[in-house]
C-alpha cells in the first residue's frame, strides 16, 4: 500500500490550521513535517512547539524529518511533542542503534534517512533497528528540487537488501516528486511517498493529493 505524505514545507505557514485541514480532505493519511536547524542543511524551519501545535491540530501521524546536528539529543522531546515516527539521518548520528532504540521504546516509529550520494551500505548494521528508511532523493534542504533519477535504483537496492534479511522495514522517499515520476517511485518499492510542492503549490491541495494518489497506483 503506497500512502502520499504531504510536507508541509511548501505551505503557508501562517495558515498552516488550514493547509493541514486540506490535504485532509484529500486523503492524506500522513502529515511530513521537516525540521531544519541550519547547520546540518543549509535552511531553518520549525521545531518543537510547532510539532505540538500541529498536534493540537490533526489527528494524522506525523512523520518527524530530523535534519539537525545531535538528532540523539532531540529525538525523543519530538516523540513527547507528539511525533509518531522520527527519522535521523545517518551521516550525522555516531550512535544510531542508541537513538533508534530510544525513539521505539517511546512509542513511536524509527527511520533512518540517507542523502543521495550516502551508500546504503553505511546504514546496514542498523536495518534492524530501524522501521522505516527514508530514501533522500534531493539533497536535504529545500522544497521544489529536482528528483535524482538514480534514487529509484537506490529504491530497488535497498529493497531487495531488506527482503533478503527477511525484514520488514519500509521504505519512504523524498525529495521532487510529482505527478510525473510517482508511479516509477511506487513501482520501484517506496511505500511512503513525501511530496511538498506538488501538492502545497497547487491551488487546490486536496486535489493534488487524489491525483498523486491515482498517479501512484498506475504501476499496479
Ligand atoms: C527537503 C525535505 C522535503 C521537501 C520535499 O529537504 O526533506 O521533505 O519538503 O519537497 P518537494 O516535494 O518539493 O521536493
Ligand atoms: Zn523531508
């Protein structure tokens, strides 16, 4: 089952009640929410008390991005913000099986994420302890980028490196996906699909949601 999950780093923030009631209506069952600090990446958005007012706000999952220095000091305060999977990103946390190990035994869903040009190599011995991967298929930072085509390989890969462990780690991908490349990404074996500008730059973000969606069952 492929589930759209709409960042909201390409929404308005200052109506941000609203743009997470849309894609809402248009079938999200999953709310992306990326978190910058400025050193890790290049750009700064949001933190802690917006993740608990976007608690406040939706009943939907949120799905935590850390894209910070030190995500092993700040994974589990974004679970008691009411996260409900926080993923880290593997070049910059020394200690994942402590972190990853940390975020589940708070309740919440584990990921790994891993930037383009990082082999899957560098987060195998963590497959196990981890519930999710998050493919990047842009370069952390900023919404509207360019999908990187060899991502949908590095998909495949990193599925078929998960079906010989005998896992059950899903994958999730992000970065420049839209109506265009969704079915490819879906047919590729990303179970998660992230998508911001595709669907927060429309004007009817409700729609763009149920066209992805339709796109993303095409490779059926
Ligand atoms: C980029 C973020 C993405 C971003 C995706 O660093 O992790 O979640 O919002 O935006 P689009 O879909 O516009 O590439
Ligand atoms: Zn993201």
């Amino acid at each position: 089952m492929v589930e759209i999950a709409p960042s909201i780093l390409s929404a308005d923030f200052a109506r941000l009640g609203e743009e997470i009631a849309s894609i809402e209506r248009g079938g999200a069952r999953l709310l992306h929410v990326d978190v910058m600090d400025g050193h890790f990446v290049p750009n700064i958005t949001l933190g802690l008390p917006v993740v608990k007012s976007i608690r406040r706000a939706t009943e939907l999952p949120i799905d935590t991005h850390l894209m910070i220095t030190e995500p092993g000091r700040y994974a589990e305060q974004f679970v008691d913000a009411g996260a409900n999977m926080v993923s880290i990103h593997v070049e910059i946390d020394p200690h994942l099986h402590r972190t990853l190990s940390c975020i589940r035994k708070k309740g919440a869903l584990a990921g790994v994420a891993i930037n383009p040009a990082t082999p899957l190599v560098a987060l195998e011995e963590a497959l196990p302890f981890a519930d999710y991967i998050l493919i990047m298929s842009v370069n952390p930072g900023f919404g509207g980028q360019k999908f990187i085509p060899t991502s949908l390989d590095k998909v495949r890969r990193l599925k078929r490196m998960i079906e010989d462990r005998g896992l059950r780690t899903r994958i999730e991908i992000d970065g420049g996906i839209d109506r265009n490349n969704i079915a490819e990404v879906a047919a590729a074996g990303a179970e998660i699909i992230v998508s911001g500008s595709a669907i927060f730059n429309e004007s009817d973000p409700a729609q763009a949601v149920r066209t992805l969606r339709e796109a993303a069952m095409q490779w059926a």
